[in-house]
C-alpha cells in the first residue's frame, strides 16, 4: 500500500490544492467489499488511473459507469460509489474552488453531477499524459508527469488575468468563511450580489448557496472520523448546523443515507483497503 499527499509548486497553489498518489492492493479481498461511498465534496479533481479498470456507480441515475484512464470530476451533487479494481493506482490533482476553470478551462457549469473523460475536454496533450503515465517507472515520475503538464498549461494563461473574485474563492475552505453573507463576498470581489452569484457559477459550478452546503456536510463528515468520540449532535453545532434533524437533512441528500450508515460504510472499506483509499477520499480538502 502506498498513499502520499503532495504540495503543487509554487506557482501552481492558486490553482492546485495538492496531488495525491494511492496504490492499493485488493488481493484476495472479495469485490464487494472493494466498494468506496464518495459523496459530495467541494472540489473538482482531475484523476488519473494508469492501471485502469475502474467502475462508478451513480445513485441519482441508478447505473454502472466504466471509467477511462483518465477523468475530469465536475461539481457533485449526487453519491457515487467507487468499485476498485484487484490492483487500483489513481493519482489526483485537487484544485481550490475555481482553479479547475481557470488553470485548464473547464466549463465546470456544463459538467454538473457528472465526470467527463478528460482527453475530449483537454485534447491530446492529456493522451500523451496518460501514456507515459502508464510507462512511468517510479511514483515520483508519476507526479513528475502530472506537474509538467500542469505547469504547461499556467503558462499558456495570459499574464495579469486573476481577479479578485479568483483570490476569493481560492482561499474560501481554508479560511473557514463559507458562511459569510453573499452580500459581503460579493462586495469584497468588486461585484454586485447577482454578477457574483453568476461569475461563482462559472467557475465553480454551483450556486455560492448549494456550493456552502456540500463545504459544511463535507466539514462535518470529516471532523466525525477525525474525532470519533463526538456525537452527531456535537458534529451538528460545531460545523453550524441549527441541530442534528438539519444534519441528517443534508446526509440524506447527498450521501442518501443517514450520518451512522454513511460513516459505518467508509469503516467497512477502511478494514479492506488498509485505510488509505478511504482516509483520502473521505477527507479530500478537510
């Protein structure tokens, strides 16, 4: 088992959150048990699977989805979850609230609740990515490849382009400020209330209100496995839930199961996968 979490270069963290490599062998481990629950949470990542062979599962549209060796994960609204193949390699690039649009120009707004292959957004250049991926000889190679390229794309952006919106926005789940009124974000991006709900969804996908939700459900997904020892109802009023009935609103929508199901199925994949896959997935930007 190897998991590493890795800082992007300077000039790549307004945009980038980290790189993650995870190599997990399931061996002997009866598929079933091989099953991730990832709900909802506020980035958008491009994955990279070199040994292939991945399967999602979509709850909203109630189907199987074979992933290709490559995908973009616009915003996620609905619970997906991950079928691991017998020898499962993914490395992720995560970026900040807005850094996907920017950095690579997606149009995260047409890719709601759905993962794209990347070669048709991205062109070949990202085909060329993925085979010397496939051939790489070491880890570090691997995140060498991903980084080259990442940084070839900054390059080719114009000089002078951030706003302050974009500044905002990559600074919104570290600083904790996702409850602040829209009024006030809006005035400190130099914009009106409606131009900044419209840039916002631009750039990140979602409305500033549904993209706060998925932060404080993710919030408080993470801190219950961080802490184990808390009850929900803590979980509920330290991550600014009116009480517990809200929290159990919001699990029930995007993970479709109630806080201790949600938490009991993560714990089932953790036994199988060593921790790593899990620990990872499930506290992507917490």
């Amino acid at each position: 088992m190897f998991f590493r979490i890795v800082p992007p270069a300077p000039a790549l963290r307004p945009f980038v959150q980290h790189y993650l490599l995870v190599h997990v062998r399931y061996d002997g481990v009866d598929p079933g048990q091989a099953i991730k629950p990832m709900p909802p949470a506020p980035q958008q990542c491009l994955y990279f699977y070199p040994r292939g062979g991945m399967r999602s599962f979509h709850h909203k549209e109630s189907k199987f989805i074979d992933l290709p060796s490559s995908i973009l994960v616009g915003p996620q609204v609905s619970r997906l979850d991950l079928h691991f193949p017998s020898d499962h390699l993914m490395l992720c690039a995560a970026f900040w609230p807005g850094g996907l649009h920017r950095l690579l120009g997606v149009p995260v707004a047409e890719m709601l609740d759905y993962s794209v292959e990347s070669r048709a957004l991205l062109g070949p250049a990202l085909g060329e990515v993925e085979a010397r991926l496939a051939e790489a000889p070491s880890y570090a190679t691997m995140l060498a490849v991903v980084e080259a390229y990442l940084l070839r794309m900054l390059r080719r952006l114009r000089p002078h382009t951030e706003r302050p919106l974009d500044r905002l926005l990559s600074g919104l789940l570290p600083s904790g400020r996702l409850g602040t009124s829209l009024d006030r974000l809006a005035a400190e991006a130099c914009l009106s209330p409606r131009q900044f709900e419209r840039n916002f969804v631009e750039r990140v996908g979602l409305s500033p209100k549904l993209f706060a939700r998925i932060a404080r459900f993710d919030q408080a997904f993470g801190l219950k496995e961080r802490q184990p020892g808390l009850d929900w109802l803590a979980v509920a009023v330290q991550c600014g839930y009116y009480d517990y009935r809200h929290l159990v609103r919001d699990f029930r929508e995007f993970a479709g199961v109630t806080p201790p199901q949600l938490l009991a199925a993560e714990t089932a994949h953790a036994r199988v996968s060593g921790g790593a896959v899990s620990n990872y997935l499930s506290v992507l930007g917490r």
